[in-house]
C-alpha cells in the first residue's frame, strides 16, 4: 500500500523497473512488470491487515492486476 496516499499497492511483489511510475503519479502500483517469481503474499496480506484491510481486498488487486497467472498466485488465489 502507498501509505502516503492511502492506496493499494502491489510493489511489494511487482518486478522493478519502472522507476516507481505509479507512486510519482500519486497512484497505487498495479504491477505493470508482473509479479516477482515468488512473491511473499502472505507477508503482504500481513501487511494489508495493519492497515485494516482483507484477505479478499487483497485476492481482488491480484486478480484484476496479475490474472493470476505467475504459479505462486494461482496457487494463492
């Protein structure tokens, strides 16, 4: 999440190299590089539930980002 703005974010399990466009835009990262080749999503669900937010908010960012397609998620999801 980018705390600054309140946002949903999926940089935490996004490949680099975009130069963080999305924040520099005031908007959530919504993994325009795809996902990392094994993404901790239970580390980044621990962190969206500090933040006050669900399992299924979560499961929702990654299906409309990611489809689901690298392994782990599909797993995930």
């Amino acid at each position: 999440m980018v705390v600054a703005y309140g946002l949903l974010c999926l940089g935490p399990v996004t490949v680099a190299g975009c130069g963080a466009l999305c924040p520099s835009y005031k908007r959530g990262c919504y993994g325009c590089y795809g996902p990392v080749e094994k993404p901790d999503l239970q580390a980044l669900l621990e962190g969206y539930r500090r933040l006050g937010l669900s399992e299924e908010t979560l499961r929702e960012l990654l299906q409309v980002s990611f489809n689901g397609y690298n392994k782990s998620i599909r797993e995930w999801l």
